[in-house]
C-alpha cells in the first residue's frame, strides 16, 4: 500500500508546501501581533480539520493521546510559535534560512529513530538547496540578533521532530497531532493576545487571515498528515523546501515587488535539486 501510493505522497507534500508560502504575503497584508495572528489562524484550522475528520465516510477524531500523536502536535505548535517569535527578533532572512537546516536533523534522526536513512540523492540535493537558499537570500542575510536566530534554529528543530513524530503515525491517523497543534496554537496566541494591543478587524485582515486558516494550514495540514504516510520524513522535509521559493512569487503577483535575478536563480537551483532527488528516490522505492 505505502509503496503504491508513494508517488501521490510527493506532490501531497508540494501542495501543502505551496499553501504554506502564502503566510508571509498575508503576515504583511494584516495589521496584528504575530501571536494573534498564529492563534486566530489556529482556530479557522482546527476547525477545517475537525470538518475533515466528521466528513461523511469519515472516522471522525481519534485522539488516542500516545506518544506520537502528543508529542508532533507539541513539536507543531513549538514551530509555529518558535518561528514567528524568531521573525521578531532575527531578520527573516536570517530565520528562513535557518529554519531550512531542518532536512538535515530530519536525516539525522529519521536515521536513529525511524531506521529510515536518507540516500545519497537526499544529501546532494541538501548541498544544492543550500547553495540556491543562500543565492536566494544572499543579500538579505546577516543583520539579525542572536537570540532570534537561536530560536530559528530551535524552530528548525522542532519542525524535524514534526516530521518524525508523524512519519511514526504512518499506519495510524495522524492528523489528529494537527488538530491539536493548533488547539494548543490558538491557545497560546489568543491568551497572549488579551495582553497585547487590541487588533483591528479590518475586512482586509479579517479575509487574509480566513485565508490563512482555511488554505494556508488547514488544507496544508490535511494534505501533510497525508502525505507523510506515503513518503519517508526525510523526502517530506525535503519536499517542504520549496515553501520559501514560492513566497517571493506571491509578493510579486500581490504587491508588485519583483524578485532579483538572484532570488529567481536560488529557486531554480532548489526546484530542479528537490524534484530531481523526489524523482529519483521515487524509483528507487518499488525496487526496495
């Protein structure tokens, strides 16, 4: 079954990459704190996933609290949460390109805890993703605060145990962990937000951040939880690198803000570099 559905867990993946892109067009567009930002979003989502889950022919949700499922919903909402704090306190530069040094503890651990080691086209797409994320973000790098990139790299390594904890649901339901993420997201931003300014419901903020919890992760989450059961974390967190390529292309299409030359050759290189390992380690699969 895994080795068949295989190649549909690829572009599952990419989907929810995509998706995931538009956070830093609409984070821009809406006018609030970070935090209330991250809280309201995680309610429209956990209520798109809780639809998803009560859909007709459905399961309905099956939170069997074991250690998996806690521990990615936990390790879900520390990313969320850690990675907005870091854009706050480190360039976002600075935090897109740590937060992508997660592949390789993804690699690390998938090896140690899922006995599921990552193959030599992993590494040299590893090599070349990073060469296309520092054309992508040469000039922009630099600048940011130790503790902001600290907390980039610990969101890095929150989102890899992300990726572990839900590959080791891979015969079970795993978008339960979804669901609690972003319970435990909403909780923390909207408490967070009683001690903040007050945020002004524009219908503009009120549209984007709808977007964000409908699409942007609610459907993203739906489409990851999928995903994961059908290709190792490694090739998941892989696949997931191409979130950053899209987000410049987002401004461009919205705002008008056109990338340079530069950006436009980084995210080739790390298109062509996960599509050619996704390719090639597809193949590799029924041969196994």
């Amino acid at each position: 079954m895994e080795n068949s559905s295989r190649p549909l867990g690829i572009p599952a993946m990419a989907i929810a990459a995509f998706l995931w892109s538009i956070a830093g067009l609409f984070i821009r567009i809406i006018d609030w704190h970070p935090l209330t930002i991250a809280g309201v979003r995680s309610v429209i989502a956990a209520l798109v996933i809780l639809l998803y889950l009560k859909r007709p022919g459905g399961t309905g949700p099956r939170l069997d609290m074991s250690f998996p499922q806690i521990a990615a919903g936990l390790s879900y909402a520390a990313t969320m949460i850690l990675f907005v704090s870091a854009n706050k306190l480190t360039t976002s530069a600075n935090a897109i390109i740590l937060q992508y040094i997660g592949p390789v503890f993804t690699a690390i651990l998938g090896a140690w805890i899922l006995k599921e080691r990552a193959r030599i086209e992993h590494w040299i797409a590893f090599a070349f993703v990073a060469g296309g994320m520092a054309l992508m973000f040469m000039d922009k790098l630099g600048g940011g605060r130790l503790a902001g990139d600290i907390l980039a790299l610990l969101s890095a390594l929150a989102f890899s145990l992300t990726f572990i904890f839900m590959r080791m649901q891979k015969s079970g339901s795993s978008l339960e962990s979804m669901l609690l993420a972003h319970a435990l997201t909403a909780a923390i931003g909207l408490t967070a937000t009683l001690f903040l300014s007050a945020p002004h419901p524009t219908a503009k903020a009120l549209v984007s951040v709808a977007v964000m919890g409908v699409f942007q992760v609610g459907l993203a989450a739906i489409l990851f939880a999928y995903a994961i059961k059908h290709i190792s974390a490694v090739t998941a967190n892989l696949v997931a690198v191409i979130e950053p390529v899209f987000n410049p292309v987002w401004v461009f299409l919205v705002l008008g803000e056109a990338p340079g030359p530069r950006s436009i050759a980084g995210g080739i290189v790390i298109i062509v570099a996960v599509t050619a390992a996704s390719v090639i380690n597809a193949r590799r699969a029924p041969r196994e």
